[in-house]
C-alpha cells in the first residue's frame, strides 16, 4: 500500500470515530444516542401551541406613550392645554390649547410626532390619529418582539429546540415545546407582560380602597397620577391600593439583568441591576425624594413600596411573598423583558411520548427496509462493487448522524425521511460511477485506468447535481416551517457528506482492492 492510500486511509477512520464518538459517545451505547441526538416535537412528544398576539395592545401604548411626550413637549415649550384623552387605540384629542400658541403646537407634532395626522375638532381642540401605515407598522413590529421576548423566556426555561415563528395571519405565533409535559406552566411563562416599573408613591402609605385614595382629590384621579393595587393586605385580609405618579420612574426597558437572591430575612427575592440610561435618571430620582415611598410595580401591581433611604443608583431588590419558583419564573420573565401586546391560546395541542416513539419504530423500519432493499440489489447487480458502495452508504450515514450531534440539529419525522433520500443519493452518485467504470472496460482501457478516469470524469456532474440539490435544500429551510426544515437540515448534511464518501471513500476502497491484488486489470463490477 502506499502512502498516498494510507493517509487517505487514516483521514476515512478518523471520520468514522470521530462521528461515532460524536453521535454514540465512547464507549458507543443506545443511552448516548438518545441524549446526543436531539428529537423534534413528532419523535419525543411535547406541546404545541397557537397564539394570537393582541396587536391593538401595541398600538394604544404607543398612544399612551405619545401623550405622555407630548404633554412633556408642551410644559417645556409654556404650551397652556387642557386635557390629552386617547378617545381609541390609534386616536387621542387635546383639548383647551391656547390660541395664540395653536401654531406652536402644530409645529411640535410636525417635528416630533409626524406619525400623527392633526385635525381642529372644534374649538381649541384637536384630534390627532396615527397614520395607518404606522399603526400596521406597529402591529408588526408587536409580533416580531414577542417572539423575540418568548424565544428569550422559554430559552431561559431550558427548552430544547423550541420552534417558535409566525402562522397564517400576521398576528398568530406557532410555538413547539419538544419534550415539554406541563403545558400550563409554560403558557404562565408566555403569557404574562412582568412589566417592571419603580416610580414614587404620592403620600406616605397605602389606602383601603381606590376612592379612599382620590378623597383629598374630591374623587376625580388627578392628571400624572394613578391608583394602583398592592399584592400586599392590610391586617384584616382587605386590599390596599396606593396613588403612584404615573410619570417620572423608570421601567424594565432600563433593565439590564435580574437573578434571584434573598432578603434581609432570608426569603426569595429578586435582585436587579439597571443599564447606564436607567441608573442615570434613577440616581437624582432616589437622591431628590429621600424620605419618600417608592412602589415597585409588577404587572400594574404593587409588589412594595420601601421608604427610600438613601441613593440608589443602579441596582436594588424586589422583596415580597415569593416562592422559590415564583422567583426564579419572575427574573427569567424580567430577564427576558415585557411582552409588548397580550396573548390569547388559539390552539393547544398534545402530543404523547408512546406516538413519538410509534412514529421513531416507524421511521427506523422504513430507513432499514429501504438500507436492505438497496445492499441487496447493489450486490446483485454490481457484484463485488456494491459492497464498496454499501460501506460508502452506511459511512454517509454514519458521518450523517454525527454532523446532526455536534450541529445539534433536530431529527423530525420529516428529518428520518431526509435520511431515507439520502441513501438513495448516495447510491445514485455509486451508480453513475460505477456506470461510467462499466463504459471505460468495455472501450478496452484497464480496471486501474477506468477507475481513474471515471472517477475524475463523473466528478463535475456530481457536483452539479448535489449543488442543484443544496441550493433546493437551502430554500426549503429559510421558508419552510418547522417540519419542513428538518428534513432540509438532514438533507443538506447528507448531501456534503455524500460528495467526500462517493468520491473519496469509494474511489480509495477501490485503489486499495487493485493495489491488494497486485494488478490492476481486472475488477468485479
């Protein structure tokens, strides 16, 4: 044997380990296959979900959120209004402008608040309506970022090779759990905003009931300010509320991390640290109301108002009732950020472990049945060849399984019929080889010369036809949907490293055949 054939000899074994050891472990065992060869939600059971994003949601806190500028702009321009009243998710009026400022305050909309279409509604009043094309503009964006924000808490869950993307219309979120068995808990993770907000309380404590807080306002909630419940009871088990500054805090935007921790007395809490831009406007805000309450809000609710005692600049600790988990679930959510819109369950489905498996025993059988059926007619047909060929198929697969291990790729039902299509790939590659060696024999040329040419000659065509098929393969995963893209993925894998086992593998079993036998003008084919 020569060096050239033992090098390329030792590169095939190496291979052939590496790609056991990455699929099977060391020693190769069943157990380590399970636990290195990820299965989709169709092999291993788990939970589907079809949730409808409440884009409306988004558009009438952009709203809120342009008043709220707005009404900022006019106090610092000396602007007298009235009142700004959003009338409806993608409407508010403003009422009571000063007519020798009414061209100010056109002007303020135009440079900052563009969006918005302004019309006299009488008056010294206005209505402003945000453009359509904005508002779908928003509604989008909407559903992209809660994606973005499930994706980040069922990671955090520990959830392995989720699906989650767009369904149907533009406001549905398909969402795969693989493996998943306690669906309610999941849809608590999802489903809930955890908004988190610090702002000062107005006052010095909590009121028994939301007109007991508006009595010094003559019941009528003053502008910039809102009553909000607390989790928190008083002695006799009956709510509290507290009278919050609606402006003025900081929100998880500003959030840069949160992990749980304990309180002074040993409790679950969560501790949270703030980004540069939040720490620096918490800073003054602590510094200039010490001695006054700060609520930590949760969801509209107040967790606990502390007295601030002194400057607090970029981190604290939410202290309350909690649980272990409720603490550990309330940093994962804060971690991943508030959803932007409210969800609403459109479907659930679940899918059991016994039809995983029954899907997994029915794909291995079809992948065996059609291995077998293949060995059996290379045999027949190109004699000793087709054991060349049958040791190339079972190296592709081999290689096929380790690639899906370190890739930590997804095996789908669709995903084991990728792997059938690659046994026929790889045996067509063998065929138009072996074809070709079949032509250059009959032209008179030697075993040792037909090799060689045909092996070089059939390579272009080869190439061709697996880039035409990677090509295919690429689209079906950047647009398919999940299903879709696990067979993708094996059938791109299978398609690489069918090309170094048909052409590589096959061409250096038969050179060390012709070298073993000391001639080379003759070969079983």
């Amino acid at each position: 044997m020569t060096k050239r054939l033992r090098t390329r000899l030792v590169v095939i074994v190496a291979f052939t380990l590496l790609s056991v050891y990455l699929f099977a472990g060391f020693p190769p065992s069943v157990a380590n296959m399970k636990q290195r060869i990820r299965l989709g939600l169709d092999l291993q059971g788990g939970v589907q979900l079809v949730l409808k994003v409440k884009t409306s949601d988004a558009v009438r806190a952009e709203t809120d959120q342009t008043i709220e500028s707005l009404r900022a702009q006019l106090v610092k321009q000396n602007i007298a209004v009235g009142e700004l009243t959003r009338t409806a998710d993608d409407q508010f009026t403003v009422t009571g402008v000063d007519p020798a400022k009414s061209s100010d305050f056109r002007q303020i909309m135009a440079d900052s608040h563009s969006e918005w279409s302004v019309s006299s509604a009488g008056k010294d009043a206005y209505t402003l309506q945000l453009q359509k094309a904005q508002a779908d503009n928003y509604k989008s964006q909407s559903v992209d970022q809660a994606i973005s924000t499930i994706g980040n808490r069922i990671n955090g869950m520990g959830v392995a090779e989720n699906t989650i993307q767009k369904r149907g219309t533009v406001d549905e979120i398909l969402i795969q759990f693989p493996g998943e068995k306690d669906a309610a808990h999941v849809e608590s993770i999802i489903q809930e905003t955890s908004l988190l907000e610090l702002k000062l309380v107005q006052g010095t404590g909590s009121f028994p009931s939301k007109e007991a807080a508006l009595a010094q306002y003559n019941g009528v909630q003053p502008a910039g300010m809102e009553v909000l419940p607390s989790v928190e009871r008083a002695t006799d088990g009956s709510p509290t509320y507290y009278l919050i500054q609606s402006s003025g805090g900081i929100s998880g935007r500003d959030l840069k991390n949160a992990y749980v921790s304990r309180d002074d007395n040993g409790r679950p809490a969560i501790s949270f640290s703030l980004n540069a831009n939040g720490a620096e406007r918490f800073g003054p805000l602590t510094e200039q109301n010490i001695g006054k309450l700060l609520a930590i809000i949760l969801d509209g609710r107040v967790q606990s108002a502390p007295v601030l005692r002194g400057r607090i600049s970029d981190n604290g600790q939410i202290t309350g009732s909690f649980s272990p988990q409720d603490a550990q679930d309330l940093a994962l959510k804060l971690r991943s950020g508030a959803l932007p819109a409210s969800l609403s369950v459109e479907e659930e489905s679940v899918v059991g472990a016994t039809l995983g498996a029954d899907s997994i025993r029915a794909g291995v059988t079809a992948s065996a049945v059609a291995l077998i059926a293949v060995v059996i007619f290379m045999l027949l047909y190109y004699k000793a060849s087709g054991i060349n060929a049958t040791i190339a198929m079972l190296l592709n697969l081999v290689v096929l399984l380790g690639a899906l291990a370190y890739l930590d790729a997804t095996l789908t039902l669709p995903g084991i019929a990728g792997v059938i299509l690659t046994i026929g790939v790889g045996i067509d590659s063998n065929v138009l080889i072996f074809e070709r060696i079949r032509e250059e024999l009959r032209a008179g040329k030697t075993a040792a010369s037909s090799v060689l040419t045909s092996f070089k000659r059939v390579f272009i065509t080869l190439v061709d036809t697996h880039l035409a098929a990677l090509i295919s393969a690429t689209f079906l995963f950047l647009f398919g949907t999940g299903p879709v893209k696990g067979f993708a993925v094996t059938l791109v894998i299978g398609l690489v490293s069918n090309m170094f086992t048909a052409v590589f593998v096959s061409r250096t079993i038969f050179e060390i055949e012709l070298g073993r036998k000391g001639r080379a003008d003759s070969i079983s084919i």
